[in-house]
C-alpha cells in the first residue's frame, strides 16, 4: 500500500469519529509535525553515522565499528549519552538569549518540511508561496546563530556568531537569485508545481542548458556555505575559534544545535532535488524512495565536499560570494529570462 | 488561507517539542554548578573583560548590502512567477533594473568595501 493511502485512511477514520472539522484537521497537522518530527531525529542521526563512515573510508580508516553491524548504533549512543549530560549555562551568559537561541535553530530547520514535497502527494501543507516560504524560514538560522554568540559573552563565540551571519547572509543572495531562475521556469512558487514542470528526465532543469547546470552549482555552493560546511565552516573553525557559536553549550542545548545543523544539511538537498532533479519523479520505485534516494546522494555530495575541500580564508569567502557569484547569478538569471522568452529548450 | 494553518500549528508544535526534550532530559541529568565550572570559558584562562564591545563596521555594511540585494529578490520573485504572462516588455524592464542594481555593486567594489580587511 502506498504511504500516501495509509495518511488517507487515517484522516477519513478521524473525520468519521464525529469530531468538529476544524479539530480533525489540527489533529492531522499535529499528527503530521509529530511524524516530520521523528522522521527527522532519525534523518540526522543516520546522517551523523554516515558522515562519519563516509569521511572514516575517504582517509582510509573504518570509523565507528564495535557498536553494532558497522557501528550503526554509535549516534543512537550519542543521543542518550547528549540526553544525561549536564547542561551548563555560563554565569556572565545573557539567559533568556542563551535560552532560546537553541530552540530557534531548531523551529527554523524544522518549519521548513512544511512545504517539502517527499513524494507524490507527501507534503504536508502545498503552500503556494512554497519556496519562497522555505527561503524566508530558513534565513531565520542566523538569528539564532547571532543570539548564541552574543548570549554566550564569550568572545569565540561572540566572533564565531558574527562570522556565521556574515557568511550566510552573504550567501543567501546568489542562492535567491539561483532560486529565481527556476522559479522563472516553472512560473510557479510551489514545490509541487515545480516538480511537476519537470516530469521527464530530459526536463530536469538541471539539464536545461545553459542556464540549469550553473544555477545548480551557484545553488550547491551557496547551500553549503548556508550550512556552515567546509568549504566554508569558518564559524566553526576549530583551530581558531574552538568551536565558534556553539562553545558555551552542553547537553540537549548543543544537541538542539547538532540536530539542526544536520536538518538544514538534508534541507539544503531535498530543495535542491526539488528544484534540480526532478523531486519525486522516476520510473518503476515509490516516489518518496525516489525523492530520498536523490536528497541522500546529495547529501553525500555535502560530505564529499567537505573530506576533499580545504578550508577558505574569511577575506576569500566574502570576496567570492561578492565578486563572483553575485554576478554570475545575475547574469544567469537574465539568461534564463532570455531562455523563457525564446522558447529554448521550453518543453 | 486554511494551508497556512499549518505554519501555526508548526511553530508552536516545533517550540512545544523542543521544549518537551529540555524537560526530559531536565529530569535525567545530574545538576552541580559551581563558580568555576560556570566561568567563561577562554582556553584555561581567567577571562579578560567582557565580551560584548564594541566590533569592527565590516559586518554592518554586509548586512546593508544584504538588505538591498535581499529586497531586490523579493521584488524578483512576482516578476519570475508572472514571467510567462508579461513576455518580451518585463524582460526589458528586468535588465534595465538588475543592471542598476550591478552598478551599486560596481561602486560598492570599487569603494573597497567589499575588502574584508
């Protein structure tokens, strides 16, 4: 039985139990978040895993063996020990900011599953501001990242939290205009739109030269700069900032943060299939096996990056944001206008 | 109107199950503060001062420019969606106002401000 029925069944059995129709579908939102929610936590903690595997068999090592077949139960292990760990707040720390800081990371990763399409009829609300909506939510990262850096009072901390909102906020603007061009396309805001518009392989707009292959790589390169990945995990750089925004926590706090950051990793790639590949659609299997067996390799392409890349230097980071991709991404924007209009490649 | 319900309900059930998890792992985890334990901490040192002051205006001119070019997407983005309608005339009208925008860039680089010095 496909998914898709089963969420189906389920609703009608609610509606039939007599309930007012307003509180059915509340009920079936909750329902909803509570399963984007646990689906989620076991996302990044199979994530966690396979970023370490990944990285252990680029240098050759095997990573976590001993804790089950491959080591499979290792971040099972983390998340418990994170669970009973002491949670420590500075006592020079501003509280309510230092509070809350974690929580926002979070709801910002986790309100963008709103409008992500996992399969064929799998979304749990199609908004018809779709993307647009996912972009705002999400650009909601860095005032958390502001809010751990300046609520910790603690200079790496304060220094890796304004790095991190310079260098997203630097990054969001190629992504945007990327984004843009796809949306010039599809001429439709929404995820579901967007994936029907490219029905066939042949119409992935990535294949729709030129203008597809280089949104597609402004887009990766913007998105992992978002994420604070190397390439560009200058926030993070541990051989100078320790740890950067996230020094001062422990416990669930830090997790919240972990959990996030691995969250907006498989966001960033689910849009970019979304956008890119097709979403959902292929041949012959499920089209939510589809959808994740797409996000998955480019969330493997994420990690790749970061076990070839060396780390940039801040000035180069800013500069090629500005300089380059800034400009790129304008130029392929007005060529994508162009594309449309002509009715190149407008299948 | 009705889908945007789910942003509410997401929201609060967000902030609800973040807030559940502090709580849980509230009751598991040992508590024992003290003085040095909840220092600062500035690689085993005592910390020198306080760390909110003053810092350097590069970042607040990045986030000038990004409000302008963040603005500048949100008026891309009716323009991209109604694209297909308004043809060849909301093409024009695009270029002429990206290119105004290039030129800030333009000026915006050769003022040196986009040097992260």
């Amino acid at each position: 039985m496909e998914i898709t029925e089963i969420f189906k069944y389920l609703y009608e059995q609610l509606a039939a139990s007599g309930l007012p129709q307003v509180w059915v579908d509340i009920v079936a939102l909750a329902c909803a978040g509570v399963i984007v929610f646990g689906f989620l936590a076991v996302v990044a903690l199979f994530l966690v895993w396979w970023e370490r595997k990944v990285s252990a068999h680029i240098q050759q090592r095997f990573g976590p063996m001993r804790t089950g077949w491959h080591g499979w139960r290792q971040t099972i292990a983390d998340a418990i020990k994170l669970l009973q760990k002491e949670d420590i707040i500075p006592t020079l720390a501003d509280r309510p900011v230092f509070f809350w800081a974690p929580v926002i990371a979070f709801v910002a990763a986790f309100m963008a599953y709103i409008t992500i399409p996992f399969g064929d009829g799998l979304i749990v609300a199609d908004l018809n501001i779709g993307i647009l909506f996912i972009v705002a939510i999400t650009s909601f990262t860095v005032i958390s990242l502001l809010m751990a850096g300046w609520g910790s009072n603690n200079k790496y901390a304060l220094l890796g939290g304004m790095r991190s909102a310079a260098q997203v906020v630097s990054y969001e603007v190629p992504m945007v205009v990327a984004i843009c061009s796809i949306v010039l396309f599809a001429g439709s805001l929404s995820m579901v739109d967007i994936v029907q518009s490219q029905a066939m392989i042949y119409q992935w707009y990535l294949f729709r030269l030129p203008f597809g292959p280089i949104a597609f790589i402004i887009y990766i390169i913007a998105g992992t700069a978002e994420t604070n990945r190397t390439p560009f995990d200058l926030p993070e750089a541990e051989q100078e900032l320790v740890a950067g925004f996230n020094i001062e926590y422990s416990g669930m706090k830090f997790a919240m943060f972990f959990l996030a950051e691995f969250i907006n990793m498989f966001t960033v790639s689910a849009i970019g299939t979304t956008l890119f590949l097709g979403g959902w659609q292929g041949p012959f299997l499920p089209s939510w096996m589809w959808f994740l067996g797409k996000t998955l390799f480019l969330v493997f392409v994420l990690m790749w990056f970061r076990w070839t890349y060396p780390r940039l230097r801040v000035d180069q980071l800013m500069e090629f944001s500005w300089k380059f991709l800034l400009p790129i991404s304008f130029a392929n924007l007005i060529l994508a206008g162009l594309m449309k209009y002509s009715g190149w490649f407008n299948w | 109107m009705a889908q945007y319900a789910a942003v509410l309900i997401f929201l609060l059930l967000g902030i609800g199950l973040v807030l559940v998890t502090f709580f849980v792992a509230r009751l598991i985890r040992p508590a024992n503060p003290y003085k040095a334990k909840n220092q600062t901490y500035e690689c085993a040192e005592q910390p020198v001062g306080d760390s909110w002051v003053q810092f350097n205006n590069r970042f607040y001119i990045f986030a000038l420019l990004f409000v302008i070019f963040d603005v500048e997407a949100v008026f891309l983005f009716p323009w991209a969606v109604a694209f297909g309608q308004l043809g060849l005339f909301a093409l024009i009208e695009m270029v002429i106002f990206i290119f105004i925008l290039v030129i800030g860039l333009i000026y915006a680089w050769k003022k040196g401000v986009l040097k992260w010095v």
